[in-house]
C-alpha cells in the first residue's frame, strides 16, 4: 500500500467524522446569536455534537468562518469522483466534468483511496478524511515553546494572596471544575487576579529589551478556553474575573434580552394620571426572589400604598422531573403561570383598582398580551436599569424582607400565611400618608366613589 498510495499506513478513521463544511456553517450559526443547540439544528447534526463542538472550541470559532480555498477540492467533488469512478468513467473525463486537471483526478484516486479491503477502493468520505487529517499544520503555542513566558503568564493569571509579610493567606476551597460554566453561589478561589490584557501589557514594561517575552491578550485567552491548545490549564478561567469557562459570542451577548417589551408597553406610554399618584388604580409589580428558585409577587397601588402578595407555589412535578434546558417552568414563576396568578388577583378587587399595571423588565411576565386581554389592566415596562421607575414597590419590596429574607426558601410559605404577612404592611401607619395606614386611604376612597 505503501508503494500504492505513496504513504505510510495512517490510523483506521473510524466512524465517518462531520464534514468541515458542516461545522464551518455551525459556525456561521453560532455568529448569528443563536444557541448551539439551534445551530445544530439548523445544520443538520444533533444537539449534543452541536455543544461538543462549541465546548471543545470554548465558544471561539477561529479560523472555522474563513471558507475553504478553491485550490482544494471539495467534499461534493469527491463524491462526485467517486460516483464516476464506479461508473467507469476515465479520469480525463472525470476532470473535465468537475473542471479539475487530469493529474488533480489521477492523485486524488491514488493517494485518498480507502485500502482496508487489500485493493485501492476510492470512497468519498474516506478521501476526505485522509485528506483532513494530512492536511493538519499545528502551530506550536508561545507558551508551550518558552517555559520562561508560560510560568510568568500563569503566575499571574492564578498567583497566591499575600498579606504584607509576604505570608501566604489560606483560601477558601472553591467548586471543583468539571469543564462547564462559573458555578453559582459557590465559594471561588483567591488568585491575584491579573487579567490577559493586564499580563500583555506588564510584560513590556518587565522585560523592554526581551522581545521573546510577548505575548498578545488574545493568544492567552485562547490558551484558556480551547481545550487542543493545553498550553495553559483549563481550570485557570475560574481565576479570570468573569469566571466563565466559555467565550459567548458577540451577536448572543448583544441580542436584545427583552424581545417582550414593545414600543407600546413603555413607561413613557403610561397615563398621565399614574404619575401624580392623585387617583388610585394604577399599580407596580415585582417578584422577591428566594432559594431554589423560590418567589413570591408583589404589587403595590402608587396612591395608598396598598400592598398584595401573589403566591407563586411550586408546578406539579418539581424536583422530580430533572431539570431540562428550556423545559417547562415548574418553579412556580413562569410567563403563563405568572399571568395566571396576576389574573386571578386582579379579580378579588373592585374594577376601578386596576387601570394599570407597571412591571420590571423581568421575563416572568412575557405573556402580557393575554393577561391585557383577559383581565383588562394595561402592562407597562420600566427602562433598563431604572428601578427608581418603581420606587414604590422597591421601597416595600425591602419592607417586606423583614418578613421574607434573602437566602431563605419562599416556597415554604403558603397563601393565607403569604396573606397575613400583606394585612400587616396594609395596617402600618405611613409618614406620607399624614399617618394613615393604605387600607384606611383606600378604604376612604371607595366609600368616597
């Protein structure tokens, strides 16, 4: 086989790999802000290879968008040989068809043909896979060639703390990495901290006349997140400051995370009548958010002060159904099942209570529509990053973590407890009602109407 092909017997390829092409499109998916699972979708490959091969790359598509030189010849063009091939066809005939050169054809047929049957058998995807596989030219990395340059880039990258004696300060023990994202509510390790860019930069001012002692941003990020590299150690992105394990692509982190807040549903939209506080009716809303994804609704009439909670319980099915990506909602907050509650809320008071209501861009209420509709009250969404938009619920928001504190589980807590904890705020004497507590002031009003 030797004397046959012209080359040494290669390792047997296994189960057909994907196409270079496949994950070249991939890619172009990924670019576009779309998840992986989605990418692969719509390339033709399953979700799980999609994620292996965003994970594998660590998000960074390198040179995976440029396309393939017309020099070499395709994977449609080696089916298209091999078709002819087995038809007879002579190799003059099949290069004019294909618009290659005769010798492009004769090479091809010899040197990528399949040779496992003891014959020269050409397959297509057997001449694509040899021809990947030679076609291979790593570049070494900087910091696998220069120890000096990788020892003085992890140092710093991870590092020790230090008090002022020089002595080293024990450190909590962090999540163990197992290849994924940042992990959540976990103790992280104390490192020194210096970002790639800060490492680039120092290097110059360190070593001004050591030219081989450069290095760009760049390369030390890709030695971080694409697992081929090892030049450095994946476990260091827990020393960046994001700790993200995984590069996200510009166009996803630019997507527009409030697709469910409309030109018409602005705060600049609502009633003038809202902002003087003058007739009671229009309301804003929250949730205050507990452990294991606990919460509990909060809504709170601008004029009175009135405040009523929304119990939020648990879906039929949570904790035993294992948590699926974009699965169904069962932590008791979801779009329709927080529309229903609100609904059914809105229905315990007079009609004339509920004109508006004004809510944080939080996608637990991305079912507006239907709750407009059903109910009649008008959904209204703050500004980005403008809580004081809602200062109102935010102020009772933080009286009601007296009752409710951060850390703690809100599941446990049923309706009529949920209840009694509201009737207590509403009894509470308020400076700017002149000392009036929000049941008497709306009290006063209705019986006024």
């Amino acid at each position: 086989m030797n004397k046959l092909t012209g080359r040494a017997a290669m390792r047997s390829p296994g189960a057909p790999s994907h196409r270079r092409e496949t994950e070249r499109r991939f890619w172009e998916q990924i670019a576009t802000g779309i998840t992986s699972e989605k990418a692969a979708e719509a390339v033709g490959v399953s979700q799980a290879v999609g994620t292996r091969w965003f994970r594998h790359n660590g998000g960074m598509p390198l040179s995976m968008l440029n396309p393939i030189s017309g020099r070499y010849l395709s994977f449609a063009e080696r089916e298209e040989i091999g078709l002819l091939s087995c038809q007879g066809v002579g190799v003059r005939e099949i290069a004019r068809r294909i618009g290659r050169s005769a010798s492009t054809v004769s090479r091809e047929l010899t040197r990528n043909a399949a040779t496992r049957c003891g014959r020269l058998e050409y397959r297509a995807s057997v001449a694509q896979w040899k021809a990947e596989l030679v076609a291979r030219r790593p570049k070494p990395s900087k910091l696998l060639t220069d120890p000096r340059l990788h020892d003085y880039v992890q140092e710093r990258l991870e590092g020790k703390v230090r008090d002022t004696n020089g002595c080293d300060i024990s450190r909590p023990r962090p999540a163990p990495f197992i290849g994924r994202n940042k992990p959540h509510r976990g103790d992280r390790k104390w490192v020194t901290g210096w970002s790639p860019e800060q490492i680039s930069n120092r290097l110059k001012i360190d070593f001004p006349d050591d030219q081989s002692m450069r290095i760009s941003h760049e390369a030390i990020y890709q030695a971080l997140y694409i697992q081929g590299r090892g030049a450095l150690k994946r476990e260091l992105v827990s020393c960046l400051r994001t700790g993200r394990a995984l590069r996200v692509p510009r166009a996803r982190a630019q997507a527009k995370a409030w697709a469910h807040v409309s030109e018409d549903v602005m705060i600049s939209n609502r009633p003038a009548e809202a902002d003087d506080r003058a007739v009671p009716g229009h309301w804003e809303g929250d949730l205050i958010i507990g452990l294991n994804r606990s919460a509990i609704g909060t809504l709170v009439e601008r004029s009175s002060r009135f405040t009523m909670l929304v119990h939020l319980p648990r879906e039929e099915g949570y904790g035993l159904i294992p948590r699926t990506k974009n699965g169904p909602a069962l932590a008791g907050y979801g779009a329709v099942t927080m529309a229903n509650a609100l609904k059914n809320t809105v229905t315990d008071m007079p009609t004339l209570l509920w004109q508006s209501l004004t809510w944080d861009r939080g996608k637990e209420l991305s079912d507006h529509a239907r709750f407009t509709v059903e109910s009649g009250v008008k959904v209204f969404f703050a500004d980005p990053h403008s809580p004081w938009q809602r200062g109102t619920n935010e102020n009772t928001n933080g009286l009601l973590r007296q009752y409710f504190p951060k850390g703690t589980d809100l599941s446990r807590w049923n309706a009529r407890e949920i209840q009694a904890v509201a009737n207590a705020l509403n009894s509470r004497p308020r400076k700017t009602l002149g000392w009036k507590t929000p049941a008497e002031v709306l009290d006063e009003y209705l019986k006024f109407v």
